[in-house]
C-alpha cells in the first residue's frame, strides 16, 4: 500500500514536471521581450530592471533559464522571493498568487460543495423514480445545463438573476462583480456574510451547475445499476427493511464510482474558476492568469498553472485512496 | 427419499383467459414506451438539427446574408450600430454596425470547422495508440499508456489557453487548424483508453486466433479484423468529443484566445455582447443569439452521442429495464 | 396427510415490456408439503424461476404484477399480507437462494456482516450472539475455519464456498421452506455434487420443505421428491420422481428425458433434442403451447388448451393425449 502511494507520488511529480516544461516552453515562444514592459513604466528603477533579469537568467538560452526558475520555485519557503518578481510592476508573485489563491478557493469549494451536495443525492432519487416526472424533466434539464457552455450561464445567470431581477423589484439580490462590497469593512458582521453570500452565489452557481449534471448523470446510472443488482435482489429476498435495503446495500455500492468523478472534476472546476472569475471580475487566481498570459507575464502564469496542476495532483491522489478505502475489491499491487 | 404424491386444484384457463380486465396498468407501460420512444425521436431531431445548421454554415456564400465583417449603414451614410433585431436585420447588428445573424452563420463554419476536425484527430489519433496499446500489451502497453494518463492529468483549460496563446501568435490567419491541432491534442486521451479496453478483451477472442492461424499479419488483424467491432464505442466518443470541442473553443474565443476578430466566433461575440449587455447597453440580442446557437449546436451532438449509444452499444443494459 | 405448507392457486405473473404483456407464469398451481423435496423443472422462459419470485412477492412493479392468484403459506395468503409482515415472512420462514453466487453476495461487506444481519433481522438476538449463530452455520455448510472467514469479503471465497455462505444464510434462521433457483447450475460439476449433497444433508436434518428449480434433471433426479415440468408459463407435467422418470406422460417431458446424456445408456445415434424453440409469451395463441415442437400435435391442440388432469396417483399431465401416449425411451428417442 505504501508503495502504491509512493509510486503515485512519483507520477504526480512527473506530471508537475512535465506540465512545467510544456508551459515554460509555449511561454518562452511567445511575446515579445518581458521586459519591454517594465522599461516603459516609468515608476521603476532601473535597479529592479537589472535585478529582475540576473534573477531570471533572461540573458540565457532557454533551457538554462527554465532551470533557473525551476530551482528557485521548490523552495517555496523562501516567501516572498522565490517565485519572483511579476513583469507588470515590481510586486512578488508569490505574494500575488497566495493572496488570489483564497479568492479561487472561496469559489471552487463552494462550486465543489453545491455540486456534491445537490448532484448526488440528485441523481439517487432519479434511480429511485425511475421515467417518473421528476426524473425525466430534471435529466432533460441537466442535459442541456451540460451542453451549455459556462460562459453563457454565467452571462445568463448575471443578466437573468442579476440585471433584470433588480430592474424588476427594485431590489439588489446578487452582485455581479467582485467578491466584497467597497463598503464591506463598514458593515456589521451579520451584513457581511450577506454581502459575501451575495457576491458568492452566482459564479459559485455557474461553475457548479455544470457539475451537478454530470454528477446526477453519472449517480442516476450508478444507481440504476446497483438497483438492478443480485445482490439487492438477495437482500430483500432477506426480509430487509426498504430502507436497510437502500441505505445500507445499494448507497454504499452505488456511490464508490462518483468519488473518482468527483476528484476527477476538481480538474474542471478549477477551468471553469478561471472562467467565472473574468465574467464576474471575482478577485482570483484565474482572472490573474487571464490578465498574465495576455501580456505574457510568465513568472505568474506558470506559478498558478504549477498551483493548479499541484491540486488537481493532490485531489487524484487522495480519489485514488479513498476508493481503496471503500471498495474492498480493489488491491494496490 | 419417499415418494409422496402432491395435489393441487385444476387451473381455470378458460374463464380467465375471457377477462380483459388485467389490472396491469396501461399508463405503466405507456411510461416505458414513451421515454425510450421520445428518445429516440430527439436523437433523430438532433440528427436533423444538426444536418441543417451544417448546410447552412456550409453553403452560407450562397445564402442572402450580409457580409459577417462589413460595417453596415443607412442611407444617410450613418452606421447601423447596436440596433435591435428587426426587419431588415434579423438579429439586430452589433457596436460596429456588423450583422448579427451573418456572424452568427460564419461564425458557425469556424466553431463546427474546428469542431469536426478535432474529432477526427481524437479518433484517428486515440484509436491509434489504444489498439497498439491494447493489442500488444506488455511494455508497449505500459508505455503509452503512462503517456496516455500524463496528458490526461494535465489541468485541460489552463494548458489550451497558453498553448492557444502561442498558436494565435505562431499560425497567425490559421487559426481553425491550429485550434483543433491543439484541441486534438489534449482531447484523445479518454478515446485512447476506450479503445485499448475493447482490444484487451477483443484480441482474446476466437476470431483473432483463427486470423492468426490463417497467417494474418498483425497489422491485418489489428484493422481488418478486430477494429469494425472496436467501432461503436468509438463513433460515440468522438461524437461526444465533438461536443466538447464546441464548448472549448468556444470558452477560448471567450477568452479573447481563439478566432480573432473580426472574424467571428460564437464564444468570441459572446464575450463581447456580454461585456456590453451587462455593462448596461442592454443589447441582449449581442449575447441570445451566439449562446443559442452554441447551446442548440452542442445540445444536438450531445443528444445525437446519446442515441448513437442507445443504437450502438449492446452491452449498456441500465437504462433498458 | 398434514396441511399443505404452501398452496399456490392460479398464479398469473405478466410483465409490461415494450413489445406488449409477457405471461410470464400463466396459470400455476401446485403444492408444497412440509419437509417436502419439491424440484420445478423447465427451459429458460418457462416461468420457474418468476413463480419462485411469486411466492417471495419480488415481483416489481411497475413492470412486473401478480395479477391473480392465492398463495396460500401455512394457511395465511401472502398476497393479502401487509408489507410488513411479508418483509418478516421473508428470510425468515421462506428462504431463497439465488444462482450466481459472485453476484448474490454485496462486494463491500464481509460474509460475516452479511450473516449476522439476517440473523438479527428475524431472530431478535444482539450482534454478539447472532455472531456465534452465524459462526455455527457456517460450520453447518462445512466452512472450514468459519471465524476467520467471517471476516472474508466474498471475492476473497471460491465460489462453491460462496454457495456454501447463501445456504448458510438461508438456513441460519430455520426457514420451512428454501426455495433454490439453479444454486449449482453456476457451478462446475464436481462443486454442484458437492452442493447438493449439503443441501439434502441439512434440509432433512431440520425437516426443512425444499423448492428446487433447475434446468437440469440430473440435479432433480437424485435430490427431489416430487417433480414439476413447466413449459411457457404452465404446467406440463406434475408427479413423483419415479412417475416422472419411469412413467413419462407429456411429450415434453419425454423430450426432456431423451435429451439427457446417461452413463449407463449405450447410445449409437445423435442425441435427441426437441426441436423448434420456445413461444413468445406475448399474447400467446390458443391450445398447448407445445403444440408446434411436438411430436404428436393433432388438431385439437390447437384449438383445446388441455387442462392439467390427474393421471395416476398426484400424477398430473396437461396434453390431450397424455393416456394414450406411451411413452417409452428408445435409444433416447420417445417413440409412440
């Protein structure tokens, strides 16, 4: 067992691997100078020019460059230097990144959470009705939730919930940009958590729509096919309780297969973030990823794609083991 | 063991098979009807949706559109800008005066171009590695298919959009064929594995053994004989693909990375009409109609994949109880 | 001659599929004694192991409905029964066990865990005690090592083993009646000997009523009393094992017996089976519903639906002509 965890670890650090190689190397290929950017702001020195380009080694070749920045990068404990200096302006990119991270995970735990909590059982009682009415129109809506590019629910959701909801009533439900009012320290503690509900739910909602579609699908089939198993059939022909029958024998089969789906979705939670986060201006590592690549700012993009690719790394690993956990069919050899 | 003998009560047929009353309910089985039969119907729908909207993008020279690119004006020389949907103009015209619906119709030839292109790169490309995965196993199996799951762990949207990035600057005018080379990269990993599972179960096979037998060559067997039974699993999934395809470039155009304007991209016009929609123009015209047809177009291959897996896949037994 | 353990009258079980109403069972009855060895036989499609179901009220609805019927156990109809109480009558005093024993068992609990929740269930003991029953059954089924497999999953087990741990399962609460759909037919031959053997060894230690359902009439042969043939959702043919074997009435039966491989039989010509294949149960036609594949259809069948009759002593035979056919097994061929 542990050394399946070890060898995980290995592949994950491969991949982080390799993800940085490829990223470096497309970043290295595209835009101009770096630093023909820094030299046309007039607010820095010179001094900080000079010592941006020794710290990146802009002056070699491209390989010894990506050696450069990737020794400085594992020693992330040497905050706030290690991963730099942004070419935008003279802020540390590890700093950045660290303070939009918070920003990011707000939004990707509140998508994951509503995802699970609603797509799951969502789709077990679509199992349960089977061709009910409930059952074909909730499908039939999360089929073309899924079909629906993110964007357009969040522009959707923004005119829809935010726009024409407030022009209707007169009042303000959700906000459309940003994660806190300007007026956010002045508020009282209980308006503030409104507030942050209010600025939290539409993108939260965007980015967790999609996912509750694929979950309810996926649950519904998982379900469906629990239901129709032997092994059900032999617990009510035991005389079980409807419930004991459900809870106990078909829930706990039926729900193994969603855990890797779920993990497996962090990977695209963390794409729509990046998405939501420029519709709705929300304060995030994916809007500074957009904002860095378009200028081709590369010491911040790779750092949130290493982020990035760190997490989705982590949260296989942790699908991988807790699917060992619940299926005692799987062995680790 | 004794032998006892057992008695019952004749059965009255007769009288019975008189009764039409069965109290089977009707709607029961007009519920299992109706859905597998609606199913159907939407998937032939989707077909046909989809059969348009690819003639109309195909011949859309021929169509009595306006120019997607050309700022339009009246007769007092003034551009037509961020008019709403009406006679002349169907679907309003954008903040450049530009004709919504001609753009939406090319900008439909860009999105299913790169669309379809990326499909068959998956399932050229993924077919490939997974029936010499799958048939060879061993090392040759170890091998791709670490190379397989690598490009899977990749975080998919943050890759594109640095690699759209570098292309928009590397194949500048050829963007379609860059996006759906980039596309079909990232994309066939999940094909590739489905292919090499129906070989590792297809290659033990009887039919395989007699091929052998009969001196096939390996490359014969693997296409000639073991590949037309490999294929349903694989015209779902590229279709599915395709779906996906859409979607990514659309969300890259909405990015400002994909199709530049002016050329139009659905993703592309509805970034723009939602920066001005919500930014309080109100010109939700600039935003409905890309995002329908992005949801109509997607929707159609995604219910199209759906049924082509009803018709295909025998093995899939759960919907059918 | 005691009461009967189970009576089933009439029993009509359709199914609502796509194409129209599968009669799944079509008009069944027959009894059950206590201590009883009773086998049913019949092809796939026959209704044997949906009459099973029956009786345990499986049946799902929507798609599948006992539409009419008594079943009558120990004197209570159990299609008049609350919920309730058939939940308490299942497992408990009728017992089934099912054919594949890979998939009868859930994956994700012990053998144990699935054991004591039975016992508990319907003996009302606490978890430590119904450990020990559960420990006892599974010596009963000859286990070998029963405390550290109780802590097996079922995949860790051979299947013969698995079987062995349903037949514990639904022994350990002294049910009157087992019922058995194909328990060995998952099996390979030298396990389903084995099998058998075990059941016959428990079930007349505890007088325990049998209803063993097969395809096989080698397993019923050596292990029932009384045998039933069914055939498209009715019964064929209904008498003692003897009677059955030796004093074949129905056609069908007769085909059945010429198409079973026999050590101590010289055979010097092809194997006998009974050709055609079985009807579709939707909206069937009238008269015997074996009247096409069978060898000695005369008019009336196909106008007559022939009502099972008693023939000699609990010998029942549904087929006009059941008296008149004598049915003797040449070379494996029935022969008039």
């Amino acid at each position: 067992m542990l050394q399946y965890v070890v060898r995980r670890l290995v592949y994950g650090l491969i991949t982080l691997l390799a993800l940085s190689i490829i990223t470096f190397t497309l970043l290295q290929n595209t835009g101009g100078d770096p630093l023909d950017r820094l030299k046309a702001n007039p607010r820095i020195t010179q001094q900080t020019i000079q010592e941006m380009a020794e710290f990146y080694g802009l002056d070699q070749p491209a390989t010894k460059q990506y050696l450069t920045w990737a020794g400085n990068f594992v020693q992330f404990w040497n905050y706030p230097t290690a991963w730099g200096r942004s070419f935008q302006g003279p802020q540390q990119v590890q700093e950045l990144v660290i303070n939009r991270l918070g920003g990011t995970a707000r939004l990707m735990f509140t998508a994951l959470g509503l995802a699970v909590m609603i797509g799951i059982p969502l789709g077990i009682y679509q199992a349960i009705r089977q061709y009910s009415f409930f059952d074909q129109a909730t499908t039939t809506f999360s089929f073309v939730t899924f079909s629906t590019p993110i964007f357009v629910l969040g522009i959707g959701l923004q005119i829809i919930l935010a726009l024409k909801l407030e022009q209707w009533t007169g009042v303000k439900f959700f906000y459309t940009s940003g994660m806190n009012s300007t007026s956010f320290s002045d508020l009282s503690f209980g308006a503030r958590i409104g507030d942050t509900l209010q600025h939290l739910v539409l993108p939260a909602v965007s980015i967790a729509l999609i996912s509750i579609a694929g979950y309810s699908r996926y649950q519904r089939a998982s379900m469906l096919e629990v239901l129709h198993s032997d092994y059900l059939r032999t617990a009510k022909a035991k005389g079980l309780s409807r419930r004991s029958v459900i809870v106990k024998h078909a829930l706990r089969n039926a729900l193994i297969p969603v855990i890797t789906l779920v993990s497996l979705d962090v990977a695209g939670v963390l794409g729509g973030a990046v998405i939501t986060e420029s519709i709705f201006a929300w304060p995030g590592m994916g809007r500074l990823y957009i904002q860095a690549i378009a200028i081709n700012d590369w010491p911040i993009v790779m750092a949130v794609v290493m982020l990035i690719g760190f997490m989705v790394v982590v949260m296989n690993l942790l699908a991988d083991l807790a699917y060992g956990w619940l299926d005692p069919r799987v062995r680790y050899d | 063991m004794t032998d006892r003998p057992s008695g019952n009560e004749p059965p009255v047929y007769s009288a019975l098979d008189e009764a039409e009353g069965l109290s089977v309910e009707p709607v029961t089985q007009w519920k299992l009807f109706k859905t597998r039969f609606v199913r159907h119907r939407l998937a032939m729908l989707a077909a046909v949706v989809l059969g348009i909207i690819l003639l109309l993008v195909l011949f859309a020279d021929l169509l009595p559109l306006q120019s997607p690119t050309e700022q339009l004006s009246d007769e007092n020389g003034r551009i037509v800008n961020l008019l709403s949907p009406r006679g002349e103009y169907w679907f309003g015209t954008d903040e450049l005066g530009q004709d919504v619906m001609a753009r939406v119709v090319y900008g439909g030839r860009t999105s299913l171009t790169v669309a379809v292109l990326t499909g068959l790169m998956v399932a050229t490309f993924g077919t490939l590695v997974g029936s010499i995965a799958g048939y060879y196993g061993g090392w040759v199996d170890t091998l791709l298919m670490r190379f397989t799951d690598l490009i899977l762990s990749l975080p998919l949207l943050p890759v594109a959009i640095v690699a759209a990035a570098w292309l928009r600057e590397a194949f500048e005018g050829r963007e379609a064929l860059s996006l759906s080379i980039l596309l079909g990269t990232l994309l066939w990993g999940t094909l590739a594995r489905i292919v090499r599972a129906e070989f590792l179960s297809l290659r033990e096979k009887e039919f395989v053994e007699a091929a052998r037998a009969a001196g096939a060559r390996d490359r014969r067997i693997i296409f000639r004989h073991i590949l037309p039974n490999a294929l349903s699993p694989i015209i779902v999934n590229a279709t599915l693909v395709i779906g996906i395809a859409i979607i990514l470039e659309a969300a890259l155009s909405f990015l400002g990375f994909g199709v530049r304007p002016p050329e139009p991209a659905w993703g592309q016009m509805a970034a723009n009409g939602g920066r001005l929609a919500v930014g309080g123009s109100g010109a939700w015209w600039l935003v409905l109609f890309p995002s329908f047809a992005l949801i109509i177009t997607v929707l159609s291959v995604n219910f199209l994949g759906d049924g082509l897996r009803d018709a295909l896949d025998p093995t899939q037994t759960i919907e059918r109880k | 001659m005691s009461e009967p353990l189970l009576q089933v009258t009439n029993l009509r079980t359709f199914f609502s599929t796509e194409e129209g109403i599968v009669r799944a069972v079509d008009g069944l009855s027959f009894t059950i004694h206590e201590g009883e060895r009773f086998g049913v036989v019949g092809e796939s499609g026959s209704g044997k192991s949906v009459t099973a179901l029956s009786v345990m009220r499986l049946i799902e609805p929507p798609a599948g409905e006992i539409v009419t019927g008594e079943i009558l156990f120990k004197g209570e109809d159990l299609l008049r029964l609350r919920d309730d109480d058939m939940r308490k009558v299942r497992g408990g005093q009728i017992a089934m066990i099912f054919q594949d024993p890979m998939t009868a068992l859930n994956p994700v609990y012990t053998i144990g865990n699935q054991l004591i929740e039975t016992i508990v269930l319907h003996q009302g003991v606490g978890k430590s005690e119904a450990h020990e029953i559960a420990l006892e059954a599974l010596d009963d089924v000859h286990i070998p090592n029963p405390k550290v497999r109780m802590g097996d999953y079922p995949h860790q087990l051979s299947g013969g083993m698995r079987q062995r741990v349903m037949i514990a399962m639904g022994l350990s609460c002294n049910p009157d009646l087992l019922i058995a759909d194909e328990p060995t037919t998952a099996l390979d031959v030298t396990t389903q000997a084995q099998i058998l053997d075990l059941m016959l060894e428990l079930t007349e230690e505890r007088n325990t009523a049998v209803m063993l359902i097969t395809h096989d009439l080698g397993v019923v042969a050596g292990f029932c009393d009384n045998i039933q043939v069914m055939y498209a959702g009715r019964l064929v043919e209904r008498g003692t094992t003897g009677f059955i074997f030796d004093e074949t009435l129905h056609p069908y039966t007769a085909g059945l017996l010429g198409s079973m491989t026999r050590l101590d039989e010289v055979r010097e010509e092809r194997l006998y089976s009974i050709r055609g294949a079985p009807p579709s149960l939707i909206d069937p036609a009238n008269g015997c519903r074996f009247r096409v594949r069978c060898d000695f259809a005369q008019a009336v069948c196909e106008t007559d639906t022939p009502l099972p009759r008693e023939l000699g002593e609990g010998h029942w035979a549904a087929c006009h002509f059941a008296s008149d056919l004598d049915l003797v097994r040449v070379k494996g061929v029935p022969v008039r």
